[in-house]
C-alpha cells in the first residue's frame, strides 16, 4: 500500500517455515464492507488465489492494491494446488479469495486447504462478508440454530427430492438458488411445506437493489411471480423451521422406525432428536431401552 496503515500487520501463525495461506472474505457487494484487516492481508500476500480473477482485479484495483493473481476455480482447483504448495514452501503467502464472501461456503477451495494442512502449511482465516449470516440477521426468525444447504439441485426432481427432506428440518434452513429458479422452487415449497411456512427470499444483499421479501410461502411466492426483477441476482432462501412434532408416542415410532433399519443407537437418538425436537440425551435412553428389549 502507498501509506503505512494504521492497523498492526498481519501476524502468521506458527508453521514448519512455509507461507501462510490466508482465507479471506470480501465484499458480497458492497466494496466498501472490505474489512481493514483484510485489505492488509491482500495488500502484503504475494499471490492471491482466485474464483475471477477479473472480479478480484477489480477489487484490488478499487483498494489500490497489487498482488499477483492466479486463478482457482471449480474446474482447475486439483490441477492448481501443486503449484500453490510450491509458492508456499518457499515461504511465500497466498491469499485465498471467492467471487464473494466467504471461501469455501459454496465456493472452491477446499482441496487447497486440506492440502495446505496435510502439508503443514500455516493456515489462517480473515473473517468478513458472508451472505448466510447478513441473510440470517434480518430474517427475523430462527438464527440461534439453522443449517446451510449451499445450493438446491438443478433438476426439477432432485430438487423437490431435496425439499422434502428439508421441509422436516425444524432449525432454520438456508439455501442459495439460481434466479432463473426461484420461483419453481418457491412453488415447490408452498407444495412441500404449505403456503402459510414463512419464508424470507433475500436478493442482491448490499448492493443497489437489495430486496427482503417476508412472509407466508404463497405470499412471497406471489410477489416473485408478478415482479421480474425479483427473479434476477443472487438469492439466499430462508426458511422457518419445521414445528417440533409433539408427544412421546411420535419420538417412540420415529427412534423404532431408526433401529429397525439397522440406524446405530447413538445415531438413531441424533436423528429423532433433529427430527422431533425431542432432547438427544432422552432419546438416546430410550433408544437404549429399546434396542434392548
């Protein structure tokens, strides 16, 4: 950078004399969400390894930075980390970057990490952006527990499969889904879950035309289908959980169902407890009973 930065540089951890790899998130749209500490990593890593480099460039640029870019895609990843390992033997640091937010969470680069780590490479995170989370804290419900389903199939089929399985879920569920999609999977959803499961259908987070739409299925669903431009840009899907289902009589049916298709007691009592909202520690008791009689 042109100026000394007011903020500490960065400090690696300790490793076998190798660079550090720096997992960095960056803005989801917004440029200006770049955090300090992570334009002090950009700035000082020697290369930075990246979803776009195109994309990244342009962030760089926008922050006066320099590094050297080498891409690190869904199809090159395997064929990349060889030479990154090299850079880093030679105790050069990489920073490693997606399209947005933060790697790995639907993005590449998890093949450089657990490579990096086998080979005792100093791995370090630079927390920041991440559309999960901004989508969690103005959902309005649920944030205390949810699970991140990256994106739903393609396929119509595999898709309402998916759904299904979902649709029981009593944590929050999050979800990406392509534009072009949004609405066939809004429909499928209302089918699954009935139109009165809230959902929030959260659109371009940060950027000119964020959008939040709330509310019941078939009300959401509705506005999607009559505005276009909520079928444009990249969408995170928040749906409520499930209600736990009530009574002792269905944990029972469900941990019997478990254990007569072979499910391990341990295992059976973690999947009721998920499905029924029933405590795990319980269900494993009975679970135990169960298996022994």
């Amino acid at each position: 950078m042109d100026k000394p930065s007011e903020y500490p540089a960065p400090v690696a951890p300790v490793s076998n004399g190798s660079g550090t790899l720096w997992v960095v998130a960056t803005p989801i749209g917004h440029l200006g969400d770049l955090s300090p500490r992570a334009a002090e990593v950009l700035g000082r890593a020697e290369w930075v390894a990246a979803e776009d480099t195109r994309r990244s460039g342009r962030l760089l640029e926008q922050h006066g930075l320099r590094a050297r870019l080498l891409s690190l895609h869904e199809h090159n990843e395997a064929s990349r980390v060889p030479r990154l390992l090299r850079i880093l033997a030679a105790g050069r640091d990489v920073a490693l970057v997606s399209d947005a937010g933060t790697p790995l969470l639907s993005d590449p680069g998890a093949r450089l990490v657990a490579a990096a780590a086998e080979a005792g490479v100093a791995i370090s995170p630079v927390p920041g952006p991440c559309s999960v989370t901004a989508a969690l804290s103005v959902a309005g419900f649920g944030a205390d527990r949810f699970v991140f389903d990256g994106f739903l199939p393609s396929r119509e089929a595999a898709r309402r499969s998916r759904l299904q399985v979902l649709a029981e879920e009593v944590r929050t569920v999050v979800f990406f889904e392509a534009p072009h999609r949004i609405a066939a999977c809004l429909r499928d959803l209302v089918e699954v879950c009935g139109g009165q499961r809230r959902v929030v259908v959260a659109r371009e987070l940060t950027k000119v035309h964020e959008t939040l739409l709330r509310g019941p299925l078939e009300r959401v669903l509705a506005r999607v289908e009559a505005e276009a431009n909520q079928q444009r840009g990249e969408i995170v899907v928040l749906l409520e959980g499930a209600p736990p289902r009530d009574g002792a009589a269905d944990a029972d049916q469900t941990l019997r169902a478990l254990l007569d298709e072979g499910v391990p007691v341990k295992q059976a009592a973690r999947v009721a407890a998920r499905l029924t909202g029933g405590r795990r520690n319980a269900l494993y008791q009975r679970a135990l009973e169960m298996a022994s009689s």
